[in-house]
C-alpha cells in the first residue's frame, strides 16, 4: 500500500486548525497536528477527523503535544509565535525588538525538534516577523535553502487579486499578478504584470484607483484586525496549503513566496518573497522578471526593512 503524504502543522491555534481543514478537504495527506496547550490539538485533530464521514475525505488526524507523532513529515508548516500585544494601560504595542526576540527563541526550538525528526522535510514558515523567522528556521534546521520558504507573497497576492475582482466586478480566477518583497506594509504590488485574462490592468483602472488598490493591499492584514478585533485566518490558511499542495502533488506552481536569494535581484543571503517554483523538494528555481524602475524602488525599500529586522538577529 503506497505511503501517504505527511504534514504537520505546529501551532493549533486559528491559522494552524484552519490549514490542517484545507489540506484534508484537499486530500492532501495525513495531518499532525501539534501545540503546546494541552487538549487543544488532540480536541481540534478529532473534530476535523468526525467531519470526514460528512466530507468525504480519509485523511488520518492527529494531535499532540510532543514532537513524536511528526517524525518522517514531508512538509511543517510553522505558525507558532506571539502577535504583536497592546499594553491596556500604556496603549502601546510590544515592540519589534521585543516581538523578534520572542518569537526566534519559540521557531528556535520548534525548528530543532522537527528537524531532528524529519531531516528530509520541506519547511514553510508563517511566523512573523516572517521573512526574519525564515533565518532562524534556516540556521537551526541546518536545511539547503531550497527546503526552507516563508508564506506571505501568497496572502499578500489573494488580497490583491480580490480587490482588483471587486473593482472591476470580475471573477478572481481571471485576475492574475504577483506581490513581491517583504510581508508587511513595504510589500511590492506589480501593477505593470497584472492582467485580467490578457488584459493589462492599467488599461482598465486608472492609476489613482490602482495606487488605492495598492494601499490596500499593503494595509490588508490591519483592516482584518479593525473588523474582527484579531488576525484573519481563512486566506492565510489558504494561502500556505496552497504551497503544501505544490509540494506534496510536485505541481511546479508558479508562486510568490519568501526564499533564500542568492544573488537573485541583486540581493544576497537575504529572504524576500519573488516568483518560484515550487515542487516535491521545496524550492525549485527562482524566476527573475523584468522590473522597471519604480518596481526596482520599491522593493528595495522592502528589501532594507527585511534586513532591518534581520539584524536583531544573534547570527
């Protein structure tokens, strides 16, 4: 009987449960599923399996609170880390040096045990800071750069696409473009590559509109939070199963998403999100696009702020 597909997500909070949904309805493998809180993985893991019977898929479940039910994965997706938390009295929010250290110190670990365990494994990070966890997930794990990514290019693009769909009353699936650079309000939106079904946005919107779709975009995360009061977890979710399923069926998509350049648009041991293939073995080459000026700005800027962040880094 041939061997299933394993994942393990670690982290059973909204964005891990919600990935370990996608990836079963998808069929995509057996799921473990780990966190540190007690019940929560194992409660989650055994909900999801008793939706089987209605769905239709026989993926088997598991939760835990160690990291021996992961050993042999083919894929970890890494969601574990703090957000950003306001101080009720002061108002003020934890600060990025604050935020980066605690979170390196959480990967840090959660990166050892998985790859002690799965020496072979594929990894996505969704962590944040994210395109700084990356390093830390590629230093302790000690894998090639081609097995450790960063899940953001392909949020940031959905959003993208959504937007422009909603402006011109368009189905999603005509929009097609790429967000590049860092995960966060530098990102890089790529106006000049954006079509809908050959046509190029810039015939169809106005550049004022366009730049508003942009901000937006940048800003999708923050508006997400301003309605619910927390983070979003459905297009996140979606958004890494969609590089899992790149991964565990070899797809060879075309996807945006933070790797390890090596010279690549002129930047050097650097993670940034840029258009790669993604196949069985993670990373299979990184496509450079021709981009004009104002792009080539642009994610520079994005580019300082990623190593910003990464030199609060002890490596």
């Amino acid at each position: 009987m041939p061997r299933r597909n394993k994942i393990t997500i670690v982290g059973a909070g909204n964005v891990g449960a919600t990935a370990a949904h996608w990836a079963v309805q998808k069929n995509l493998g057996d799921v473990v599923l780990v966190d540190i809180k007690e019940g929560l993985p194992q409660g989650k893991s055994l909900d999801l399996a008793e939706a089987g019977p209605v769905m239709g898929f026989d993926s088997k479940l598991v939760g835990a609170n160690d990291y021996d039910a992961t050993a042999d994965s083919d894929v970890v997706v890494i969601t574990a880390g703090v957000p950003r938390k306001k101080d009720p009295v002061t108002g003020k929010f934890t600060s990025r040096d604050e935020l980066v250290e605690t979170n390196r110190k959480i990967v840090s670990s959660v990166t050892k045990e998985i790859a002690s365990r799965s020496p072979n494994a594929v990894l996505i990070c969704v962590s944040n800071p994210l395109d700084a966890m990356c390093h830390v997930m590629l230093q302790e794990s000690g894998f090639p750069r081609e097995r450790v990514l960063g899940m953001a290019g392909v949020l940031d693009t959905a959003r993208y696409k959504t937007f422009i769909a909603m402006e011109l009353g368009v189905s999603v699936q005509d929009v097609h473009g790429m967000v590049l650079g860092g995960h966060g309000d530098t990102m890089v939106p790529l106006p000049s590559h954006t079509s809908i079904s050959g046509i190029p946005l810039t015939e169809l919107l106005s550049q004022e509109k366009i730049d508003s779709i942009i901000a937006r975009t940048r800003k999708g995360g923050g508006e997400i939070v301003g309605l619910l009061g927390y983070s979003g977890y459905c297009a996140p979710s979606a958004s890494v199963v969609a590089m899992v399923e790149s991964i565990v069926l070899d797809r060879k998509r075309v996807l945006p998403v933070a790797c390890l350049c090596k010279g690549e648009y002129g930047y050097d041991n650097l993670f940034l999100g840029v258009p790669t293939v993604i196949g069985a073995g993670g990373m299979d080459k990184i496509i450079e696009m021709k981009l004009g000026d104002k792009e080539k700005a642009m994610l520079e800027v994005s580019a300082n702020a990623v190593r910003d962040v990464v030199k609060l880094l002890p490596y």
